[in-house]
C-alpha cells in the first residue's frame, strides 16, 4: 500500500513538474509597444509629398517555434496623417493608414539579454483619403520588413523591449485618371515597450 502511495505522489510530482516546465516555456509572448514614425517621404510625382511623423501604439504577438526562433504578428489601430506638398508649400490632404505586419525572427542565445533580427511582408491598407479633386491613390501597399531588438528580463516571464524596423510602403498617385508618381513612406518605426511570456 505504502508502494502505491509513494508512486502516486512520485507521478503527481512529475507531472506537476511537467506541466511547470511547459509553462515556463510556454511559446507565446505579447509585447506593447510606443512607437516613433519617422518617414523617409520619396516622391516621384514632382510635388514633394511628405507626410507627417508621429509617435503610435503598437501591438505584436510572438510565436516561438523553439528557443531560437519565433514569427511575430504587429498591429497597431488606423493611423492619421496630414499630407503636404513642399511645391506648393501646402497642405494638400489627409489619409489613415493600417499597417499590420508579419515577421520571422531569429532570437540569438546571450546572457543577460536576448537580442533578434527579423524579416518579412508588410500589408498597407489606406483609407479615409482626402485629397484634392481628381486626385487618388492606390489603396493597397505590399512591402518588405526588416526589424532588430532586444528583450531584457525584469523577471521570470516580463521583458524590457527595444525594437526597432525598417517598414517599405509606398503608394502610386493618379491624377485624372493616369499615374503620375510613387510617394514612397518608407518608414523607420523605433519603439520602447514591455513583453510578457505567458
């Protein structure tokens, strides 16, 4: 009897044990970032189109396929910008922009922190366009996404996060009907946050 209750509480322990460990190790983490848009504004059209910089929130949830290596979904919410033409010395217009992107990651062994890099796709989707009359872009952008970072542990399963990414987004602009340049946004996103294993 005593045998049985010994294997019992040796199996209870291992299995509790076990299940510890997969928590530890769980594969999932979410970071919250603040992040800085800062645009590099190349345009073909002639006018000089620039778009405004600004500091937005953002969102990724990690996947870790194993301790090395991991894909990272970003997101963040609509953002707003003001669109100026340094020709006509103007503002021009507005539009939102929805940016998510989808990255693969590599998480380099060190002690103390975890540095990455990271490569993808980004999707652009512009909304709320406003411009002048007879003048439109193309809604839809695919880009490349470079990205590198660090995470440093506070405690067992929270992160200080340093990141930062290089985003390709560009539009054609039409006027009239027929294409008259690329505006190319381009932007470099560096961002401060905090991560959470879980």
């Amino acid at each position: 009897m005593k045998k049985n209750l010994l294997a019992v509480a040796v199996l209870c322990a291992l299995t509790s044990g076990a299940a510890f460990a997969q928590q530890v190790e769980s594969p999932w983490l979410v970071r919250v970032r603040s992040l800085h848009l800062d645009s590099s504004n190349k345009d073909s059209t002639g006018l000089g189109l620039s778009i405004d910089n600004k500091t937005i929130p953002e969102v990724d949830i990690s996947y870790f396929f194993n301790k090395n290596v991991a894909a990272e979904l970003i997101l963040t919410v609509p953002q707003k910008h003001d669109l100026r033409s340094s020709v006509l010395g103007a503002h021009i217009g507005s539009l939102r922009h929805l940016p998510p992107s989808l990255l693969l990651q590599y998480h380099f062994d060190a002690p103390g922190f975890k540095p990455y890099v990271g490569a993808g796709v980004n999707y652009t989707r512009f909304s709320s366009v406003n411009l002048p009359a007879g003048v439109d872009i193309d809604r839809n952008s695919w880009g490349g996404a470079l990205q590198v970072g660090v995470d440093i542990p506070l405690s067992k399963n929270l992160y200080l996060n340093f990141d930062i990414k290089k985003v390709y987004i560009k539009t054609d602009v039409f006027a009239g009907g027929a294409k008259q340049g690329t505006f190319k946004v381009d932007p470099v996103l560096a961002g401060v946050g905090f991560g959470w294993r879980f």
